[in-house]
C-alpha cells in the first residue's frame, strides 16, 4: 500500500502546491443543491439553439441526446467535497420539496457534482424586481444580478482520480495532467460544460429559456417579463485560467484568436485578466435547493 505521505501523482509536480479543478458550468444549466450530495444539474434540452458540449477547453464533445430521449447521467468523481453554496444575491434559487420532474422539458444530461470548495461567478446582469411577475417568494430570496457562468473550484490528490463518469462507470472526460501555475502555487486543470447558443441569437431567447427553467423546476406562478440584463463586469481573477474560457460560446472565438496570437509572439502565458465574458442578455436559468 502506498503511504499517505507520498504523492500519488506520476508526473514529479510540486509537491507544496494547491491541486484544483475549475468545472465552468456554461448557460441553461440548472443546479438544483440536494444536501450531502452537494448538486445535481439538469442540463435542460431546448433543441436545435443550443450546442451541449463537454470536456476539456475547446476540445469538448457533444452530449448526444439518447435515442430513448432519457438523459446521460453523470458523475464528478476523485474530488473532495466542500461547503460552498450557491449565492442567493447572484443566483435565482427556488424552494424544492421534491426533485424536479416535469416531463414536458427534456434534460439532455443530468450531472451529480461534489459540493465544492468555492463557486465563483461570471457573466452577470443586473436584474430588477420589476423583471418578474407572480409569487416571486418561491425563491429563497430576490437576487439582484443573475449569474450566466457558475465556476466550481475542487481540491484533489491525484489528477488520475478525477474523471466524469456515466452510470455504467464508463469515462466521459478524464482530468489532464495539471498545468503548474508557479505566481499562485498552483496546479491547474479546468473541464466545461456547455448548453448555451454557438451563434448569436434573437433577442428574447434568454427570455425564453429562463421560464422554460421555471417550468422544470414546477414552477407555474412566476414569469420573467424583461428579457434585458444589464450587463455588470466582473473583475475576479480565476488563477490558472485563460482569457476566453470564461467567455459565452457565441463570443470566444476573438478570444482563442488572441491567445493564439500571443502564443506566436511567446506571450501565451503572461498574467491577463480572464475577463467576465462581455455581454448582452445574460443567458441561463433558475436553480433550486431541496427542502425548503
């Protein structure tokens, strides 16, 4: 057996810096919080508009819809859990007695996630009270932005331990080897998971597909009225991360061209803002907690 104190990882990493795993969880993904089993997000299936993709930063795949129209189940396994919850000034948060189960709204995957250590959040707008009609006390309470990109920060042991894996323990993704951030004292791998548009789309679609996330959460008495968001920048610097990946999917290409062009001047890795993902409507959809 190996001792506790050797790490396990195969590549010669330092052995004094902070393993972490960013999982950049993009659009329509509803995060519903369950207790001990920290989150599970129903990546809600609104046809052809949306791209549902995963994995690592711009090499991600599809999530194909089954043939059965039942969703993929997936899990986020060989991270520790943490205590971080979901903010409910930046975040619109129903109460749940019950899981959500509105079979009219298809989920194109559900995702069990480890409740992490840190949430950290990106592409907002301001909202307004006026913005919603009917008994907005189904939610824990009113936020005043709406978050579009939720980051969930993980620690780990070994980077060969964490994977996503489907109900049958076949591997969805497997985490890469970390990339070492010396300024931080870190070691870096990120995953993303995506259900947003890949092209821009009419004004209104937000609109649109933030009810539809009421409707899946049995939500009936409540609706958003006004599809525009202030857009609010975000300053917050994620170590590790590159400029883009916290950018809607309609919006990163401008960003990956600039990376490549710093990589052909040998600038790729000097420290950058990575940014808030610029924005017009802020697109996404409600989240829940059970219990309440």
């Amino acid at each position: 057996m190996t001792p506790i104190d050797i790490d396990p990882d195969p590549a010669p990493f330092p052995r004094h810096f902070i393993k972490t795993l960013y999982v950049f969880l993009h659009g329509l993904i509803c995060l519903v919080d369950v207790g001990k089993l920290g989150f599970l997000g129903y990546m809600l299936d609104v046809g052809e508009d949306h791209k549902y993709l995963c994995g690592n930063w711009l090499l991600e795949r599809e999530v194909r819809q089954r043939p059965t129209r039942s969703p993929l189940r997936m899990q986020l396994v060989g991270v520790y859990p943490g205590e971080a919850r979901l903010d409910e000034g930046l975040n619109f948060i129903v109460k749940l007695a019950a899981h959500p189960n509105a079979s009219d709204i298809p989920s194109r995957a559900i995702i069990t996630l480890p409740r992490p250590k840190h949430i950290y959040y990106f592409n907002q707008g301001a909202v307004h009270h006026t913005s919603c009609q009917g008994n907005t006390g189904r939610f824990s309470k009113f936020p005043t932005v709406v978050s579009g990109l939720r980051v969930f920060e993980y620690r780990f042991r070994n980077y060969s331990d964490v994977a996503l894996v489907d109900d049958y323990g076949k591997c969805i993704w497997e985490c890469p080897p970390p990339a070492s951030i010396k300024d931080v004292h870190r070691l870096v791998a990120t995953m993303h998971i995506y259900d947003e548009p890949q092209e821009e789309v009419p004004a209104g679609h937000n609109l649109h597909e933030f009810n539809t996330s009421l409707k899946f959460l049995g939500v009936e008495d409540v609706e958003l009225l006004d599809s525009n968001t202030d857009p609010r920048i975000n300053d917050l610097i994620l170590p590790g991360a590159l400029p883009g990946e916290t950018s809607t999917l309609d919006s990163r290409d401008p960003d990956v061209l600039q990376l490549l062009f710093q990589a052909r001047r040998n600038e790729l890795f000097v420290a950058r803002d990575a940014g808030s993902g610029g924005g017009g409507p802020v697109c996404g959809g409600a989240n829940a907690t059970m219990g309440g």
